[in-house]
C-alpha cells in the first residue's frame, strides 16, 4: 500500500476553513489521576459531513467527543465551535450547538416518560410548552419512534433507547452531532436503522455528524472522511478508500480492515488480479467484480 494516499494527520491546523463548524487545535487532557485522554490532537468538523473517529478501545475517541460540546476542556491546546473559543466560560450554551449521544444510553434517558425526555432539552432552551412537545414528536417521528411516548425509558430495549437518546438531541436542532459506538450491542435491525438515520441527519437535516466506532465496515458505509486514533492522537485521516486499504496503519492500531476490503483484497489474490480500484461499499464491490 502506497502510504501516500493516506493523509498525514497535520501537527497544527493554523487556520479555520471557510465552511468548519470545530477547530481543534493541538488540544491535551490528562485525567485527575494522570493518564492521558488526548495529546497534542488536531480535529475538525466541517459542514455537511460524516466523520469517523475510528481507533481501538482506549484509544481517546470518547475523549475526544466530550471536548465537542463542552464536557471536558482541554488541558492544553484550544478547540473552538462556530467560531467560539471554548472555555469554562463559553461552554456552559455548547449543548445547544453540539449534541451527544452516549454510548450507553442509560446515561442519557432519566425523565418518566419518553415524552418528557425528548421535551426536557427544548424546555431547558427556553421554548414554551407546547413548542417543546411539537419539536420533540417532530424529532421522534423523524426517528420512527413516534410511538413510544408515553413509555418509561428504562423499559425500553437497547434499541429503542437508543433511538429516543437521538431524538432527544435532534429536538434541540444542533448544527453537530457526536455518536459514541452508535451501533454497539445493538441487534441488526436496530443497527442498520440507526445507519440509516445517521445518514438522513445529514442529508435531510443539514447536520453533521461525528461518530466514534471500531467498527469499520459502518464507517466504510457512510462516512465522508475517516480519523484513525492512536494513544490518544490523531495519526492518519483521509476518505475510506484511502484509509481502509493502508494494511499497516489499521494492524499497527489494532484494526481490521472491513469486509469489503478484505474480500476485494482476497479476490484479486486467489484470482492472479491487480487492485485496479478500492471499493468500500457493496456497490462500489459489485461493480468491480463484475467487471473483472
């Protein structure tokens, strides 16, 4: 694999780009008790897109994310929203802008009824009552969840948690999103679903959307642009098809390569045949087998 096709991740991102929504700049945190979330990382969100944050387990996706919206700030470097440069002042009106999804969506669903949950942001923004309600049954709807309002959420399946978890954040109209493991222990159905919103986010909706994941067949599917992760930095960005066909860079950060790559790769082997593309979707497969 020719490493130049993967884009080097650069050490400090001088300027914002006309069309960026987050600037992280060189941004460190080191945790209370000294281990290291993030060092020295360089990260944006630009508008209209899909970004993968793709790295092993302890790798600092999830720290990352939470320095999106304001959670955690850095402890040396600077990350700026909208233009914004985020500090203790600053961050308190960052949710607003930049939503999160957990990873465990327990985390995130308290209210007594599913209604309430969704209404408790749009509520806490300032809206009235029934334009509460209104953004929230919109929000529910355009996650197919519209029909569980008046259940308690912790009775909900994994799924179904994690559709009202993303309403719940669409409800208060945020330009960003930020996705930690979306899929995870979910069940198929439930996963493909919720692809399928991510997707819809951004088309229907104009939001972009970042997702933190190990799984890189989801990101292969629909991100626009792919970050890989190590020891708390970002190493190596670029589209799926540059990424995902570096066999070094996914084995020297504990990855495998997704499937379709992997079947590719394995065609062409058993086959005598050279890698005349890089496909990363099932069409994008199915085009070039068929050709071959």
């Amino acid at each position: 694999m020719d490493d130049r096709n993967v884009i080097d991740s650069p050490k400090e991102h001088a300027c914002p780009e006309p069309n960026e929504l987050i600037h992280v700049d060189c941004a460190s945190h080191t945790y209370p008790d000294g281990s290291i979330g993030i060092h020295d990382l360089c990260f944006r969100v630009r508008e209209h897109e899909i970004i993968a944050i793709c790295g092993a387990n302890g790798s600092g996706k999830s720290t990352l994310l939470e320095h999106l919206n304001g959670l955690l700030l850095p402890s040396n470097g600077s990350i700026s929203v909208l233009g914004k440069r985020v500090d203790a002042r600053t961050k308190k009106g960052l949710w607003r802008e930049v939503g999160i999804v957990f990873q465990r969506s327990d985390d995130q669903l308290f209210a007594p009824t599913v209604l309430d949950d969704v209404m408790f942001g749009p509520l806490n923004m300032g809206m009235s009552r029934d334009d509460a309600r209104k953004n929230a049954m919109e929000s529910l709807m355009a996650v197919g969840a519209e029909g569980l309002v008046s259940k308690i959420p912790s009775y909900l399946s994994g799924g179904q948690k994690r559709l009202v978890s993303i309403a719940g954040i669409l409800a208060m109209k945020p330009k960003i999103i930020a996705m930690d493991e979306p899929t995870s222990d979910l069940d198929p159905a439930h996963a493909e679903l919720i692809e399928n919103i991510i997707c819809e986010l951004k088309n229907k909706y104009g939001i972009s959307i970042v997702i933190a994941t190990h799984d890189l067949d989801l990101a292969s599917r629909i991100a626009d642009r792919v970050c890989i992760v190590k020891d708390g930095s970002i190493i190596a960005e670029g589209s799926p098809s540059e990424v995902f066909y570096d066999a070094k860079l996914l084995a020297g950060v504990g990855l495998r390569e997704p499937n379709i790559v992997h079947i590719y790769q394995e065609f062409c082997r058993r086959w005598g045949r050279e890698l005349i593309g890089r496909p990363v979707t099932t069409e994008e497969l199915m085009g070039y087998l068929l050709g071959a």
